[in-house]
C-alpha cells in the first residue's frame, strides 16, 4: 500500500510541476465549454451541464472530478457562459470558477464561427499533514502544514459550425503562474497553458434513423505526453447514442479505451461512461466512470437531429 502512495505522491507533484493539470474528461463532446470559451451560445438555447468522473476506481488518492456549466446565447450575436468545477488528486484539492465570452460571425445560412474570451479564479490548495506522505522523506513537502494559492488567469478560443460538423481551437489558460515552491526553492510548480484543437461531425445513415457521430479532441502541454481522444458513435433514432473512444496515451499501447451511452428524452440529456486502463496503472485499479445531465432550454419540441444537441 505504502509503495501505492509513494507512486501517487510522485505523479502528482509531477503532474503539477512538469505536465498536465486540467482534467481530461471522456464526455468532451458534450462538456466542451469548459476547455474552450468560443463555445458560449452555441447551442441557440441556454445549456446546463453537470458532471461527474471517479478516476482510477480502487487508487487511494485517484483524481474525481465535478463540474457544472451553462451557457446561453445574448441576442443573435452573443454568448456568456460559466463553468465551475472541483478536482481533487490525492492531498490536492483545486477549484475553478471561469466566465466566458463569446462574439459569433454568421458566414451564411450554415456556417457560423465563434471566437470567445474566459476570465478565470483558481484555488489550489495542498494538505501535508498526511503522515505516509510525510514519512516519504521528499524536501519538497512541507511537514504538518498546508499550502493555498488564489489565481487569476484569461484564455481565448474559437469555435466553427459548417452544417453537421464542428472544429474548435483554444487556449483556456494562458499564463504560466508560479502556483508553489518546495522549501530549498529548487522546484517551482507551474500552471502551464494546456492547448486543445477539437473537431466533429454527424453523419446521417439509412432512413435517417441511424447517424454516426465521430468526434476528436487533441491535447498538446509543453514536458508532456501528445493526447489524442477519437470518438465514434452511433445514434439511433435521435435519442439513443451508444460509442466508444480511443485515449492516445500513457506509457504502453494507449492510455484507455471508453465506452459511452448516452440517452435524450425531450430536453434531458443523461450520459455514463467506463474508461479501461491499458496503461501500467491497469494493475492498480478498475477504471473510470463518468456520468452527465444536460438540460436544454428550450420553449418547444425541436428537431433534435440538429448536431448541437450532440456536441
């Protein structure tokens, strides 16, 4: 068990020091307002999204993450949005309020492109009194203590409609604030910006009543791994998508692969997914779930094969 620890322990502060920080959720075709602001209003109808991901079910420590956000277009032209979410990784406990902005450009009747502007507060808060952390002997960790920051950040993105397809590129964060320095001041924990470029479409099949629906999200952090998620879905008759994704990844064959459903009735989304580890931590765990509810505002019965139902 101890050996478990020390292994998270060092993940962690190498995750926070050298790599990834922000979640990585499996849901990113519907949850794509929190990575990029230009999504704002995009919809045509206020949105409400709340989420849930336990990761690395049976790791002590492993990260869970919750999240909510909504969004709603201001007119024919605007968009605001907010998105508030918790992750907590082992002694780590983060929160993140972001407010988003976002101005649309009608090309024509089917194309659209949205570029946005988020403001964002950042809580990070560490707990060192764990006493298997401490008995670790690392010089980076402060004995008995805590540790808190409150930071301030801003991020851009932009996001494109052109019929049944959608791409999208952004930046959520993009100052690299100093968020912690162990005591011999020989490592400095950084925020570092997290770039994403995401892209889908939905296919319509026989009679209309089957559509594929690919989708990919791709993740680029400096002193990090290249993440590459790619989606196929099947939805039938408008309501019922079943999918699997494919996680680029890790240190073997690839980082996971997922498995999804997800169910529309009227305005309710409802949304539940499994992650199988392929990479070494296979052995340490029994994978991630992920559970969604999107609510969609709207006044009357739509056609919901519009594509914004589904992204």
């Amino acid at each position: 068990m101890r050996n478990i620890i020390f292994t998270l322990v060092f993940m962690i502060f190498s995750t926070v020091m050298f790599a990834q920080q922000e979640a990585h959720y499996t849901h990113f075709m519907y949850n794509n307002l929190s990575i990029n602001p230009a999504v704002a209003g995009s919809k045509g109808h206020p949105a409400l999204l709340a989420l849930y991901r336990k990761q690395w079910i049976g790791f002590e420590g492993a990260p869970e993450n919750k999240l909510v956000s909504f969004h709603t277009p201001l007119g024919k032209r605007v968009g605001l949005g907010l998105t508030i979410s918790n992750d907590k990784i082992g002694i780590s406990n983060n929160w993140t309020g972001s407010m988003a902005y976002a101005y649309r450009i009608q090309i024509d009747e089917e194309t659209n492109v949205q570029v946005g502007i988020q403001g964002s507060m950042r809580y990070f808060g560490l707990d060192f009194r764990n006493q298997q952390i401490r008995q670790s002997g690392d010089p980076s960790i402060v004995d008995n203590s805590t540790d808190e920051k409150y930071l301030g950040n801003v991020g851009a993105g932009i996001y494109m409609n052109v019929k049944q397809m959608f791409f999208g590129a952004s930046v959520p964060h993009f100052f690299p604030n100093t968020i912690g320095v162990d005591n011999t001041s020989q490592f400095s924990a950084v925020e570092v910006p997290h770039f994403y470029v995401m892209a889908g479409a939905l296919i319509p099949l026989a009679n209309e009543s089957i559509a594929l629906r690919p989708s990919a999200l791709a993740k680029v952090v400096k002193n990090a791994p290249f993440d590459l998620d790619l989606n196929l879905s099947l939805v039938f008759n408008k309501s019922f998508i079943v999918g699997t994704s494919y996680r680029i990844g890790g240190d073997g064959i690839g980082d996971s692969v997922d498995f999804l459903i997800h169910y529309r009735m009227n305005n309710i989304g409802l949304g539940l997914s499994y992650d199988y580890t392929l990479s070494e931590l296979n052995d340490y765990n029994n994978g991630s779930i992920e559970a969604i509810v999107v609510y969609d505002f709207v006044k009357e019965q739509v056609n919901i094969a519009n594509p914004r139902f589904f992204f």
